[in-house]
C-alpha cells in the first residue's frame, strides 16, 4: 500500500487533524486471542501486520516465540496477554507468566487487572501487581498496558483503576479484554484520558469493527486500537470512510 493511496484527511470543517491510512495503520495492535486460534493463523496474523504496517501483533503466550520469528526484523513488535482474560490470577503468577512472554520476545504486554480487588476497594494489591509487571517489563525495554475491563465498572471506579495505572508507572491503560462482553466506547476512552491526560496511552479494544469505530475511538483520544479486524479497517478507511 503507497502513501499516497493510504492518505486521507478529515472531512472539510473537521477540527481533528487528519489521519491517513498510513496512521492508522500505526495505531493498530493486530489481534488474535482465540482459545482455538492455530500456528497457520498466527502466521497469517504477523504476514498482515507487515503487510499493513500494523503497530504490534497481539497474540497468547504460547505464540509468542512464533510471532517473534515470523515478523522477524519488522518494526512490527510482539504483545502478549497476561492473566488474560479474568485477571484473577495470583500476582506471583501473573509476574512469571509476563517475565517468560519477555523472555520469549514480547516487547509489549497487556496485563488484566484484578478486578474483584479493585471493586472491594483493595487499591494497594492492584497498584503492587501492576508495578512488579511494570517493573518486569520496564527492566528490558518493554511496554505494560494495563486493561481495566471497563464494563464491569463504574466510571468511579474508572477514574479509580486509571489513577492506579499511572501511579504504578504504567505506559498504557486499556479499556477492554473483549471476553467480557461491551468493548471500546468513547465515552470510556474520553474518561480514561481524562485521568491519565498526555501522559500515558489509551489503548482501546474490544467490539472495534469498522473504519467508524476506529476514527472515533482515536478522535476521543485513544492512541492504540486493539482489533482483530485491522486489514477490514485500513481498507474501508482507504474506500472513502471518515
């Protein structure tokens, strides 16, 4: 895909600075967390993030290694969940499971929150686990995202988990799982920069489609996209969707 097919600016009157294909593209971790999901389809998942320009596959644990190899030296970089999708893992499992996603060679990782803990009000436990795997990630040039799952919570609650993240030193906050049922909103997205304002990211995933859903959620303020519908998205975008 050239440049200049991939560029494309906002409607005339948009006060939103114009994106092209190319950026959002960038925005956009390629997604496959599917319990049956096969070696042949993480293959095709990485061939497509190259293809595309895509930001980071996202991929489980088990496929990590895989993903790596196959991107190769793509500026393409391997994300991996952790304590995915429930979050209710203890924390000393969720370190181990995120310090051999590192080892394998993720450089990003996406770690669920505890979130009955968050619920009851047991901040400090949320803020430990979050800063032994930010630390972990930290220590080799890695990036934590932290999901909050936020359908299942209520915006003080929100603000809450956000203002833990950053406090632990987190790079990202991120809305959704996608196991959970909801997804990305704007009102959420809009909330979370709210608390954690320029700087750290917004990360959205969850229920992101379409060309639509995406311009909007990034419009909000999202500065990451997680969807298994990345190629779908870049070529609507691409057709003429604003």
């Amino acid at each position: 895909m050239s440049e200049d097919q991939a560029r494309a600016g906002a409607g005339e009157g948009d006060t939103q600075p114009a994106i092209g294909a190319t950026e959002l593209a960038g925005c956009i971790d390629h997604t496959l967390l599917r319990p049956g999901a096969t070696g042949v389809e993480i293959d095709r998942l990485c061939d497509e993030a190259k293809s595309y320009g895509f930001a980071a596959v996202c991929v489980n644990p088990v496929w990590v290694e895989r993903a790596v190899s196959r991107l190769g030296q793509s500026k393409v970089v391997v994300a991996s969940v952790v304590g995915f999708p429930l979050g209710a893992s203890r924390p000393e499992i969720k370190l181990a499971e995120a310090r051999r996603a590192l080892d394998d060679g993720a450089r990003e990782i996406d770690m669920v929150i505890n979130i009955g803990r968050l619920i009851e009000g047991d901040i400090g436990f949320v803020a430990d686990e979050i800063k032994q795997l930010t630390a972990a990630a930290h220590q080799v040039g890695a990036v934590i995202k932290v999901i909050i799952e936020t359908v299942l919570l209520t915006d003080d609650q929100k603000r809450i988990a956000c203002e833990v993240a950053a406090g632990a030193g987190a790079d990202f906050v991120k809305t959704s799982t996608g196991f959970a049922g909801g997804g990305a909103t704007v009102s959420d997205v809009a909330l979370m920069l709210s608390v954690v304002g320029p700087t750290m990211g917004v990360k959205a995933s969850g229920g992101i489609r379409t060309a639509t859903d995406a311009l909007n959620l990034l419009r909000a303020g999202a500065t990451r996209l997680g969807t298994s519908a990345g190629p779908a998205i870049v070529t609507e975008f691409v057709n003429g969707v604003r």
